[in-house]
C-alpha cells in the first residue's frame, strides 16, 4: 500500500499530563481501550513542524511547510491473536491551512481545525529554541522550549519512549465505525531540555471548558523530539 502523505516531523514538543481514566471514556472509540502506562492515563499536548509535505506523492503549493499543534491520548486494540495494536486518539488538531484541515476531517473524520498559528525554530551554537503561537477563542497562546542540540535516543524501556513511538492512529469515520492508519517513521532522538519552558496556554480555550483543568498542572513528562520523514497510509476500517 502506498502512503497517502509523506512529509518531515521536526522538532516535536509532547508534554504530558496524566488525567482520570473516566475523563477520557467519552472520546474512547469503540472497540479499543485505554493504553495505561503505569496503571496511569496520560493526554500529550503535542507541537511540531509538518515540512515537506506531499500528497499522493504531489506537493500542494502554499500547503507544504506549516505547524501542527494536537491533544491526543493513548489507547490499544486486541487483534485476534490476543497481541496488541498501540496507537493514539486526538481531541483536537490544529493548522494553518484550511485545505489541510478540510482533507482531514472529509477523509479521516480527524477533529481537525483551522486557525491562525506560526512557528520558529533558532539555532546558536548548540542551543536551539523553539516557539510556537495560536490565536484561538480570542487568545494569543504560546510557548517556548530553549534545548540542547545534541539529541539521543532514549532507552526502549523508558517514559519517553512509551510516549513519542505509537505507530497507529485510531478514530471513528462518518458512518460511526472504527477506523485506524499507520504513521511509518523511525525511532526519534529527543534532546536535552537546557532551561525551564515558557508555556502560555490556556487548555480550556483550545479543547473545551472541561480541559481547564491542564492549566497550571505540572506535566508528567516534557520531552522534545528531533522528529523525522514521515509516512501516513490511508485509512482501513476495523
């Protein structure tokens, strides 16, 4: 099967909140389950750069270089053998390109949404800082993250690879059946965080009043990937 979109995924910023497991059952596909990580449930605030980006093989002028900012959660699928199938669910995405987020919600069903964002990425030395800014609901949110250049690959067995390597994606299509898509990319490296990060973001504006809980909450885990090429393969229905 040929992929449906390729691009590059650079400088992914995940921090992570760990959140009721009840919380999120109203967004719980079916037939999937709550992919718990030390008996815990987790959302990632998730913020990176779509470059290159081609469809079918086609780059689509004006769409090609763009932020991406999501909130999704963890979740797994038993296949018949009794193995499973990790992968994601998201709450909301957003870009700055409504063709791209048309796209996705005609052909996906993906909550994706349309606003104003722009970031930029600065390089001195062996210092990279990395900002991002979304104008949503009538805010300016944003936030900064300064790291260190020279990125590593966690070990398998850590918190920050549980949370960066989820190959599926999973959702529901127009017709309210279970839907999942591969996302091919090789394991990230994530580089070392130099200073505290500036967030300024207001979780119930972006996602729904019932978010406003993230706001001042301390992550589980804050990590920022060096990302990679991508590859994303159509939709199969479960």
């Amino acid at each position: 099967m040929k992929p449906f979109l390729t691009a590059e995924w650079r400088n992914l910023i995940l921090l992570t909140y760990a959140v009721e497991p009840e919380f999120l059952l109203p967004y719980l596909p079916n037939k999937v389950e709550l992919d718990l990580y030390k008996e815990k449930a987790f959302v990632s605030f998730v913020a990176f750069d779509f470059l290159k980006t081609k469809v079918r093989g086609i780059p689509v002028p004006f769409h090609i270089n763009f932020p991406e900012i999501n909130l999704r959660f963890y979740v797994k699928y038993k296949e018949t053998d009794g193995t499973y199938r990790r992968g994601v669910v998201f709450i909301r995405e957003f870009v700055p390109k409504y063709c791209i987020a048309l796209v996705a919600n005609k052909i996906y069903n993906e909550p994706y949404l349309f606003t104003s964002m722009t970031s930029q990425t600065k390089i001195k030395e062996e210092q990279k800082t990395i900002q991002h800014q979304i104008k949503y609901g009538g805010l300016e949110h944003s936030f900064q993250f300064i790291v260190d250049t020279k990125a590593y690959f966690p070990d398998e067995n850590s918190t920050e690879h549980f949370f960066k390597e989820h190959e599926w994606g999973f959702g529901t299509n127009h017709k309210g059946q279970l839907m999942h898509y591969k996302v091919e990319h090789p394991f990230w490296k994530i580089y070392p965080i130099q200073e505290r990060f500036d967030l300024k973001v207001d979780f119930g504006v972006l996602y729904g009043e019932q978010w406003s809980f993230l706001n001042g909450q301390i992550p589980y885990n804050i990590m920022v990937a060096e990302g990679s090429p991508i590859k994303v393969f159509p939709g199969v229905v479960l």
